[in-house]
C-alpha cells in the first residue's frame, strides 16, 4: 500500500511521459526476426514498434505482445512492398503524409536528445526525497481469511483453529478467495480504507497473533481473520519508484522545452476554415 501511496502522488504530478526512443543497437545484438520477400526486419523495428503500442499492450511481458507485433509488421511489409511496386510513394497525398510523420519523429528526437541527459541521477534522488517528504505514514495490517460462504462454515473454521489447526492450511483448502487461498489466506499489508468496512474494523481491533472468535459477515460471505502484523506504511525504496520518476521529470522537462520554444517562435491561429480569429481583448 505504501508503494502505491508514493506512486500516486507522482502520477498526479503529471500524465505525459516524455518520448523515447529505440537506442541503436549493433548489429550482433540485433537480430533478424523476420524476412518478407528478402526484406529483413531487426529485433530494434519490433521493439521500436512495441514502444509506439498504446498504454495497455505496453504494459504486458514483451514476449507475450511479440507475435502479434511482429505479424502487423509483416502484414504492413508485404503490402507496402506491394504499394512500392506501383510507385504509391510518389502519391501527393502519400508525400504530404510522409512529411507529417517525419516531423513528428523529428521532434521526438528533437525532445530526446535535449531532454535524456537532464535526467540525472541527482535529479530523480531530489525528486524521490520531496515526495518521500510529503509521505504521511498510515496504519497497516498484515492479515490472513478464511472466506467462506455460510456462518456454520465460518463456525466449523474456527473450531479446528481453536483445536491447533494450522490457518494458512485451511484458508488454502477451505478460503473461497482463490487469489489469498494459494498464499494461505495473506491478504498482505493494508490500510484501513484498502478493505471493506467491516473487515476492516475487525482486522485493525485485533492484536497480533490473534484469530478472529466470530467470523465477520460481508457482501463476499463470512470471513474468518487472522491478524499478522502491524506497522505504520513508510515510502517504498527509490529503485521502485526511480522509473516512474524519471517519467514525472521528463514530462516536466518536455513540457518548459516546447514552452520556451513556442515563446519564441512566430505562432499565428485561424479558425478551422482558415478565417481570422476573434482579436483578444487585454484583460485588466
């Protein structure tokens, strides 16, 4: 929970990452995965590619988003082999769409090459000892359940408890919380407000060791606790956060970058049929 604390506070910082870039690999260690007609494509197009995917494929194993990325770039290769055969590139509106797309990634590599090396070290320890700063530490419990469907299940848990029975046994055999049941019931550390009220309210009632002498009801069924620990939640260490970080400060970077550019730069707007916008009164 404690990670997920610090977490937050860095993504409302900011939303936009800055764009990076494929670095460019040698070329032993940047295989063939593939040739369409005897044109080859490298491990760096895949991954290239798999950096332009959106935010959910991105967050998946490469492994697993690497066939169906490879296969979108052997449908493109051999159709765009197909539309090079009948000189498609020459096409006006090819050229003008072409144009646009390599402005696009000039100005990523643009932002890149000025913004990378800023992103020092020293800069993301400042940056995880401010937000480390405004951390509030909350109470945590370490609990185990046993999720049950009836009171009388929850009855019968506790009786073999009682008896010397081992919890994280019965919560693997016996707990309808399939996703706790193969950790032998840990539900791990939370906060208060991370559970539903009640259980929550028997959880932090209770003193380590102990195990719950009613079950305690829920929309999920009857739950039967054992608390585990306590503990106040504390920052989670930088090597966690130092990605995340490094994202927040080139998001920042970016953005005075294109500012400072644009207040330089001649900008004139027109409304979308190309009439003169409304002049702007100064405001007082």
């Amino acid at each position: 929970m404690s990670k997920k604390v610090l977490l937050a506070t860095v993504a409302l910082l900011g939303s936009l990452a800055m764009p990076v870039l494929a670095a460019d690999a040698p070329k032993s260690a940047d295989p063939v995965v593939a040739r369409v007609n005897g044109d080859a494509i490298h491990r760096s197009d895949v991954m290239r590619e798999m950096q332009m995917a959106g935010p959910q494929l991105q967050q998946l194993p490469p492994q697993m988003i690497y066939p169906q990325i490879l296969q979108k770039m052997i449908a493109t290769k051999v159709v765009a082999q197909k539309g090079y055969a009948e000189g498609m590139e020459k096409n006006a509106e090819v050229k003008e769409r072409v144009k646009g797309l390599e402005a696009q990634v000039v100005a990523e590599a643009y932002v890149h090459k000025q913004i990378e090396p800023k992103i020092t070290e020293a800069k993301i320890k400042e940056r995880y000892d401010q937000l480390s700063a405004k951390f509030k530490p909350q109470d945590e419990v370490r609990a185990r359940h046993v999720l049950v469907k009836t009171e009388a299940e929850a009855d019968d848990v506790i009786k073999q408890i009682k008896g010397g029975a081992d919890f994280a046994k019965l919560a693997e055999e016996k707990s309808k919380d399939t996703g706790s049941a193969k950790q032998g019931g840990d539900l791990g550390y939370f906060v208060h407000d991370a559970m539903v009220k009640a259980f929550a309210d028997a959880a932090f009632g209770m003193k380590v060791g102990e195990v719950s002498d009613k079950s305690v009801k829920t929309e999920f069924g009857y739950h039967v606790i054992k608390v585990e620990d306590k503990r106040k939640s504390s920052p989670p260490p930088i090597a966690e956060v130092k990605e995340q970080i490094a994202n927040q400060l080139g998001q920042e970077l970016t953005n005075d970058e294109v500012k400072a550019l644009e207040a330089k730069a001649k900008i004139e707007k027109f409304n979308i049929d190309g009439s003169p916008l409304p002049v702007e009164k100064d405001k007082k």
